[in-house]
C-alpha cells in the first residue's frame, strides 16, 4: 500500500483530477466524461495486467519500466523505451509543477502580489519548487516515501472530505452567484450532454488532455528495486490504485456536474425578483438567477466553462482545498522526479548508447544517482519555463502511450514466444488483451496529435536503429530471442518438406578451419559468397589417440573447452562472419570430416559443399597424413558432395603469429609432434582462447578489389558450380568492378564458334561475364623447362630400379606408402604433362587477376597419393593471387529455364 498503491494514486490525483476536469466535463457533458475516464482507465487496467504479469515473472530489480522491457523483449526495444520513458517522467515533473505555479499564480494575483505578469510568475514559482523538489529528493528514498504517506492522508482524508461536504452545504448568493447551486436534478441534465466550446472543443481533445492523470499508473513499478517485494507489491498496489482513483474520478465528474451551471456571472445582483423573464435563458433560470448576458456575450468568469478553480469553491474551505491542490501537484511531481533519474542511471549503466555513462555514477549507500538527478531537473526547468499545461500535457500522452504500447506488446510477446521461462505468477492477465491494449495505444497516439505521434515514433524508431546496428554484447533471455528461434524452428521444419530445385541451389559450405581465427582467409573466402545467401559451418576436427577419443573416463577425453567456443564464436561475430562453429574430435582428419559431412546441418540446411585449405607441406607430409588427405577429397564425391581447395600463396595458417599448434590434417608443425604416439596430437585449446580471440588479422578478400579480373579455366563440366561461384563474388561490393573471364578448351579451327556458344550459353544462363577465352594450345607438349622443374618436385617420391623388381603394385604401395613407381609414372605421363601445360597457360594469363579458379582433376585409385599432390601443386604453382580448386558434383546448378 505504502509503497505501490498509495504512489498510484497520489500521482493520478494530479493536475488534471484538480484543475481540469470540471472544464473538461463542462466540455463534454457527464455521459463523454464518464465515457473518457472509462476508457482511459481501461487502457490503463490492460497495461497494468501486463505490467503485472512481466514482473511477476521473476525478480525486478531497480530501474523499473526499463528493467522490465529490456529484459522481457531486450535492448532493441528496452533501450528506446528507458530512454524515452525517463524523458517522460521527467516531463510529467514539469507538468504537475507548471499545474502547481498556476495555482500560486492565481493565488498571488487574488492578493495583489503579482512579481512580474501571470505566466512569468509561473516560470519563477516553477523553477523554485522543483528546486525544492530536488532537494527533497536528494534526501533519499525512505524519506520521500514518508512524505507521500503524509501527502496521500491529507489528500484522501482532509481535502477530498472537505470537497463532498461542501457539496452537501446549502450554498449563499455569493457561491450561488458563481453557479454553484448544490445537487439539483435541472443542472444534472443539463450538464449530461456536451457543450464544446472553442477550437479545443471535440471529444478527441478532451480524451488527449485527460490522458496524463492515468500516467501515475506506472508509479509503483518505477521504483520496483526500492520495494520489499515487487512481485507481490506491483499486481496488488497497481489494480487497487487503478479501482480507487477511477472511483474518485467518476465520483467527482458527476457531483460537481450537479451542483454547477456551466455560464455564471459572480455578480449578486444577477439574482431574479418575482417570475423568471421569457428572456432568460440557461439552467439559472429556473434557480433563480439570470446569467443571460454573460452568456450571450461570452463574458462569463464562473460556471463549469470558465473557472478553472470551481472545485475549490464548491468545497466547504477553499484554502484547505487550495492546499490538497498543492499537495496533490507537489507528490505526484516528487514522485516523477525520483523516479526518472533511477530509470536513466539503469538505461546508462548497460552502455546501450555512447556518452550517458557519466551518470550511471552512483553516491551513497543507497546509490543514489545524483548525476541524473541534475539532468532531470536542468530538463525539467527548460519545460517549466513553456508554462503552458496544456501543451504539456499533450506531448507527455504520446510519450506514456507509446510506453503502455510496448508494455502491453513485450507481455503478448512473451506469450506467444511460449518460452519455458516465461511463467509469471500472476495468471489474471491474456496475451489478447495485451495485444488489444498495444493497438489502442498506438490508435490513441494518432488520435490525439498526430505530429506529436510521428515524433514520438521517430525517436523510438532512431534509438532502435542505433541499438539494432551496435548489436550490444547482452544476453537477458528476452522474448525476442524466444521468437526468433520459435521462427528459425518453425521454418526449418516447413523447408524440409520442400523439395529441392535448382533455380534455389546454392553453396552451402563445411569449411574445415580449425579454429577459425587460426585460417581467417579460408573463412573469409566462403564468408564472402555465402554471407546472407547460404549456410557456412566452420568445422574443427580436433586431433586425438584413438584409445582417449573413446576413453570412457570424462577427464580423459579431450574437446575444444566451452570458453574457447565461445571466444571462436566471438570471433567470427566480430569479424562480421556468418557461420556457425562445430569442433568434432577424431583421431585422423578423414574420420572427422566423414562425420561432418554425414552429421552437419539440419533438415534442408545441410552442407553441399566442403571446403578445404590445401596442403602446403605435403612434401614434407608422412605419407598417412598425404593419403588421409586425398581420402578426404574421394570421400567428398562419394557423399555427393561439391569441392573447393583454396590455396594462398603465403599459406593460411597465421599460427606463427600466435604460437598455436596446427591441426595435423592440414600443415603439421613437426617441431610440435608429440614423440609419444599415445599422447594426443591436438591444438593448444589456452592459447585460442587467451590469445587468438582478439586478434583480427586483415586478408586479401577484405580489400576492394577493384578493376582486376577473376580468371575461371573451365576444363570440365561440373554442372555449373565453377562459374556461380565467381557470379556470386561479383554481387559483394568489394568484388562488384571485378571482370570475370573465362578460358575454355577449344580446337584452333573452331575457337570463334566455340567462343560463341560458350558466350551465348553464359547468356541463357544469366551470367553477366565480360569475356571468354578458347584456349587452343592447351594440348601442346609443355615446355622443357616446366617440365623438369615438375619431374623434380616428384623425384623424390620416384622408386629406384631396385625397389621394383618383382613387386606387385598392391605390395609396393604397402612397402613404400605415397611412391610413385616408373610403371605407374607412365601410366598418368599425358595427364602429368597437361597439368604443367594448363599451369603454363594460367601463369601466361593470369599474373594480374585477383583470384584464379581451375576445375579440380578427380583423384583416381591407382594414382599415387605424391602424383596427385603434385598435379595439385603444378596447377596453381607460379601465381601471385589466391587460387581455388573446385569442382562440383556433376549435379546442375545452373538454369535457363523458368520452371
């Protein structure tokens, strides 16, 4: 009560309640009054349901509304909301205080003592209360909630008793020449149906300025942290809030509606002698007062219609209402006014937005925030100075509706995200009627003042984008992110019962990295053509014995830790990398990506594509480690999968840098090697997740690439992955001024008919490519020179004379793993020689492209591990870009067709 329901209702029984609504019931009539006070206060039970489910819904800690949006829905929407919401109750400060210097205003004029002029006078009693105010609040929570104990007393009990009793007072000429006649069933009539008046005068006006007197609803919320039990508080203290003040509001509406005219002229001698005249006019007549002239001339001072203060004349002591009137103001601007800077200091210490971490400061042992409370008043001064209620008023409704919008759309939310975790115990409350209460908040914004709402909109609009682009590192568990896996659940199950087409193939990449900050340009080649097109797993295969991966003693089991996953994770975020991140343990690189391939992805969002970097070292390689790598590539095909190789020519591997081990599949560091065979062979899980986190090293593929050309040498038809792959590159802005050119093999005879039909199928295929090139001269013998120079890389994996004397070739490859013996040397001599040939070709075309793409050979079973490797190493030798291997699955991913 003290701390919920007493709050709420001394800040509802404000301004409005005391200095405008006889106005706006003589505006409205009783029947719209009461119809204005029923549907605010409706939309103000709907808020208040779901402000009470939200908080319920586990422990509120200080700085209220925030604290309950931007842990419900999250910092997109919590950020906008504290920062407007603090705005607002800073402007709800000035608002009671501005209604406060009125009265004095007034009061000082009855007197004589007017300083400067009626609204100056209102600038300088404002500025000195909420100075005042200030001080009060400085003093501390415990002390502004006695102060409201004594505030809520004196105005429940002494000045609303004083107001019904003087009802009940048979009133003198004095007050009767004001219009106030006691109850009489002619001026409850008269009173029932609207009189607008002016250009104000319409139902909407009045429904906007009423608003503001339902803000107080929020007032127990606002100071949740300060509460001893807010779960239990806020539901309870709100909706009994709510109940009374609605009470009071209608009470007061309909007594003074029948005890007052709405024309009166405050002159006794308006008083009618004898029969009523056929010239008067109006409910005084028949009273017996005559307020015709008045009120054909619009001149009238009294009456419901012109005098702002009838309620204080109506009571039985008109200073003991003038003093609830300055009780009423001076609480419910108290209670803005604390409230607001303790929002602010919560909204400034999550760091959502740059340059309010200044006054997250707090001082005390209650942590008061006596930077915000500064900036609250210095804002508030600057509003006070307007001294114009109305105006006031007008904008704060846009700013608290919009609040009951997102209050009531965060609670419909969370309910339909059917998150586990949201379970409030307050179960009197429906994901409908919050939804109801979100729409007609947003109606009711446009309603009263459209401008206001467009403005209103904007900020939130502007302080979502912010907060949207920045992407702050948080995680409440809010109802968004409920929705959005509900969402990403949802439709992965509708895809998979989508059948394939080839109008929606696209790359969907397994690239084994390792730790991806370990390879940061294999990621960020895929990265670059699959970025918000198609799915990117970064598979770890992390090395392990054989008897420790299936080891069944939890200690001796050996995985990426999960802090190291996260930082990887980090990383790639960081690095602006769509992917995802699966480390697999496996005691050979082959065993872990047959897993991968068979495991990776779910549903439709399954990898087509493996992505490999190659293998630098396999010169130096054991011949198992070269073998398992081929293996790889063959088990690749055998899933029907596609394949690219990438290869820089300064390496990928930036370990050097950092001191990592290397996964042992790609380009062992034998200076590492473990000479134990039973201890593992993995990567140094401490130094990833210390050192590699923070540190983003630059590729080529993050530079613009300019006017530079992308070389495709399409020797076999893969089914189109050879030439989408370029496609997609040249839609990314760095890439977009790229040519793309394509060389194909051609008979010189034919070259120009062939060039033409390449070129016409590249524009059936919609595949805007700058040039196509027959390449003629690709079956010439390569020159001596290449050819030795290849003859010699693989010398060393030739077999002598010796070695080969009557050995099959099945117990040669088992005596001398990766050997290439003479027979079988011969046997791929053609193919051997046409590789150096194509590599003599691209060095001749290719020294100033930016990347080169050649179609990958298919490893054969009888080819030698070291032959394979070295066509591999033959055909991108030599070039001063980046190179990729690719192939794809003989599947079509291209069409000319629309169906």
């Amino acid at each position: 009560m003290t701390g919920v329901m007493f709050r709420c209702m001394l800040n509802m029984w404000g301004v409005i309640l005391l200095l405008r609504l006889s106005w706006i019931t003589s505006q409205a009539g009783i029947v719209l009054t009461w119809l204005i006070i029923l549907m605010s206060m409706m939309v103000t039970s709907v808020t208040a349901l779901s402000i009470s489910a939200i908080a319920t819904n586990g422990r509120v800690t200080s700085g209220g509304l925030y604290v309950i949006i931007s842990r419900s829905l999250g910092p997109e929407i919590g950020g906008p909301v504290g920062m407007v919401f603090s705005f607002a109750n800073t402007l709800a400060c000035a608002l009671s205080t501005v209604g406060f210097a009125e009265v004095v205003s007034g009061l000082m004029q009855e007197f004589g003592a007017v300083m400067v002029d009626s609204v100056n006078d209102v600038r300088i009693v404002g500025v000195i209360t909420v100075t005042g105010l200030l001080l009060m609040s400085l003093a501390g929570m415990k002390w502004t909630s006695k102060t409201h104990i004594l505030f809520f007393i004196f105005v429940y009990v002494v000045s609303f008793s004083n107001y019904f009793v003087g009802t009940l007072i048979p009133p003198g000429p004095e007050k009767q020449a004001k219009g106030i006649f006691g109850y009489h069933g002619d001026i409850l009539i008269s009173n029932l149906k609207p009189a607008w008046r002016g250009a104000d005068g319409s139902f909407i006006h009045m429904f906007a300025l009423f608003f503001p007197s339902t803000i107080g609803v929020l007032s127990g919320v606002n100071i949740c942290g300060d509460l001893k039990d807010p779960a239990s508080a806020i539901p309870k203290g709100t909706i009994l809030g709510i109940f009374w003040a609605t009470i009071s509001y209608l009470a007061i509406s309909a007594t003074i509606a029948s005890c007052v005219v709405r024309d009166a002229s405050g002159n006794i001698g308006h008083v009618l002698d004898g029969n009523i005249s056929e010239s008067c006019v109006g409910p005084g007549c028949n009273l017996g007062w005559n307020f015709t002239d008045c009120m054909e001339s619009q001149s009238c001072d009294y009456g419901l219609a012109n005098d702002l203060k009838v309620p204080g004349h109506v009571a039985g002591f008109y200073y003991l209402n003038t003093a609830g009137v300055f009780v009423a103001t001076l609480s419910s601007a108290l209670g803005f006014l604390v409230s607001a800077p303790k929002i602010f200091q919560c909204l400034c210490r999550d760091n959502l937005y740059p340059y309010i971490g200044f006054f997250a400061k707090g001082y005390g042992k209650n942590d008061e925030p006596l930077r915000a409370y500064i900036l609250c008043y210095v804002i508030s001064v600057a509003f006070i100075l307007i001294a114009e209620l109305n105006s006031l008023a007008v904008l704060i409704t846009n700013f608290f509706l919009c609040c009951y919008c997102l209050i009531n759309f965060s609670c419909f939310h969370a309910s339909i995200t059917n998150s586990p975790g949201w379970r409030p115990s307050f179960q009197y409350y429906s994901k409908w009627t919050a939804l109801f209460g979100a729409v007609i908040s947003v109606v009711l914004m446009f309603l009263f003042t459209w401008w206001a709402a467009l403005i209103t909109c904007c900020i939130i609009f502007f302080l979502f984008g912010y907060v949207s682009y920045n992407k702050p590192e948080v995680n409440w568990g809010s109802s968004v992110q409920a929705g959005i896996y509900n969402t990403a659940l949802s439709y992965s199950v509708s895809l998979s019962g989508v059948e394939d087409h080839v109008k929606n193939f696209r790359p969907q990449c397994l690239v084994l990295t390792g730790p991806p900050n370990q390879r940061p340009a294999l990621v960020d080649f895929v990265g670059t053509f699959t970025k918000n097109i198609s799915l990117m797993i970064c598979g770890d295969i992390i090395m392990v014995s054989r008897h420790i991966l299936f080891s069944c003693k939890k200690n001796e089991r050996q995985t990426r830790p999960q802090n190291a996953t996260e930082r990887l994770v980090k990383w790639m975020n960081r690095r602006k990398v769509r992917s995802f991140y699966t480390p697999f343990s496996a005691d050979c690189l082959r065993a872990g990506a047959r897993h991968l391939l068979q495991a990776s992805g779910l549903g439709k969002l399954k990898p087509n594509t493996l992505v490999l970097g190659f293998k630098t070292n396999w010169r130096e390689s054991s011949p198992e480690r070269t073998e398992d790598y081929i293996n790889t590539i063959n088990d690749t095909f055998d899933s029907n999968y596609c394949l690219c190789i990438l290869r820089m020519m300064n390496g990928l591997d930036i370990f050097d840098q950092f001191d990592f081990e290397v996964n042992q599949g790609f380009e062992p560091d034998e200076s590492v090697e473990s000479k134990d065979q039973q201890a593992p062979v993995r990567e140094s899980v401490d130094d990833i997740s210390t050192k590699g986190d923070g540190d983003q090293v630059k590729t080529v593929f993050q530079d613009d690439q300019g006017k530079k050309t992308i070389d495709v040498y399409w020797v076999a038809d893969d089914g189109g992955l050879t030439l989408l792959v370029p496609y997609l590159l040249t839609r990314r802005k760095r890439w977009r001024l790229c040519k793309v050119r394509v060389f194909i093999v051609g008979d010189e005879h034919d070259m120009e008919a062939g060039r033409n039909e390449m070129i016409s199928l590249l524009r059936r295929f919609r595949l805007d490519f700058n040039d196509v090139i027959v390449m003629t001269d690709s079956e010439k013998p390569p020159h001596a020179k290449s050819l030795s120079r290849f003859e010699d890389s693989v010398a060393p994996f030739r077999l002598h004379d010796e070695q080969q004397q009557d050995v099959s070739v099945q117990e040669l490859r088992q005596r001398a793993p990766g050997k290439i013996s003479d027979k079988e040397y011969e046997a791929f001599k053609l193919k051997s020689e046409r590789k150096v040939r194509l590599n003599e070709i691209i060095r001749r075309n290719s020294q100033q492209a930016t990347l080169v793409l050649v179609s990958l050979p298919v490893p054969q079973s009888d080819c030698p591990s070291a032959l394979y490797m070295s066509w591999l190493d033959t055909l991108t030798c030599g070039l001063h870009c980046p190179a990729v291997l690719i192939r794809g699955n003989q599947q079509n991913v291209l069409t000319f067709n629309c169906q």
